[in-house]
C-alpha cells in the first residue's frame, strides 16, 4: 500500500488527483466517480482491456472530448469540470507508452525462446499439459541481462536457499 489511504472509490474520487485502474473487472471507474471527481482529475487503466474506465458513460457526461496531447483526450463534462483520460482508457503501458520498453520484452523473448528449446530438447518425454519454465532455464536469462546491463549481486549462500524454501523458520 506504500502508505497510500485505501478507501472505496466513492470516497477517492473527489480527493484524488490520479486514477489507475489495476483491477482487471468491469466499469471500476463510472459516472458516479466522474460526477465528483477534481477538475482536471487524470484516469488511466493499467489492469485489463478498455472496460476498467466507464468510457461510454463518461463520453455521455461530455459536452467536448478532445485530444489535447497524443494519447491524452480531454472530456470537458456539463458539469464544468474536466477529466482527462490517457491511452483512450487501454492498457496505458501499451497504448500510451508506444509498447513495452525492449529491456522489458528482450527478458520476455528470451523467457519464451528458450522455453521453446526445452519442448524440443525434451520431446517425448514431458506428459501433455501445462509445463512451467524449468528454474534454472528462468535463472540463466535474469543472470545473462543482469551480465548485459554490468550488474553484479551476491549468490546465496545454501544456508540462504534454505531458508527461502522453507516455511519452518522465522516467526
């Protein structure tokens, strides 16, 4: 919670400033939020889709919607106020940001490659159905970007190992 107030929408809305929807559901932003919300309030939906943002509703709301900025449009509601919406309510990280960034997607790619070369390595002997990457497949390409990028860390000790894979130790 990094010391932010958690509190129902209804009560966010007229105090906040920026709104993130990361929730993965339907409408977690409506016409009840718009209604209350700040002038110049910024909405933006991280979570799943288009559908967190009550777009449709908060287009009805809207005297002017216009692009004030690439990916940014302004709804000037009847109200008066303004609600400012980024990457058209998508996936703001995709929509707005023009993609994930490639020190994000190489990891991705490489996760997905070599996950590929262990199915062919082991055909016929893996049983059908759903197979995580082998740890040490996941381990290698997290050492190989930190090796890319001139970022040394420690190795855990055993003892270390131990402890993390345990549940009996600590409080």
């Amino acid at each position: 919670m990094d010391g932010f107030r958690v509190m129902p929408m209804a009560e966010a809305a007229p105090i906040g400033d920026l709104f993130i929807t990361v929730t993965g559901n339907k409408h977690v932003l409506r016409g009840e939020h718009f209604d209350v919300m700040k002038d110049g309030a910024i909405v933006c939906n991280s979570g799943h889709f288009d559908i967190e943002i009550d777009l449709k509703t908060l287009g009805e709301k809207a005297d002017e919607v216009k692009t004030v900025r690439p990916f940014t449009q302004q709804y000037k509601l009847k109200n008066g106020k303004s609600v400012i919406v980024l990457g058209e309510g998508r996936l703001v990280n995709l929509a707005a940001a023009e993609g994930h960034p490639s020190a994000v997607m190489d990891m991705s790619f490489a996760n997905q490659a070599l996950a590929c070369e262990y199915l062919v390595k082991n055909k016929g002997k893996l049983e059908n159905g759903l197979h995580s990457i082998p740890v040490e497949v996941d381990k290698e390409i997290a050492r190989l970007k930190l090796q890319a990028m001139g970022i040394g860390i420690d190795t855990l000790t055993p003892e270390q190992v131990e402890y993390m894979n345990s549940w009996t130790v600590g409080t």
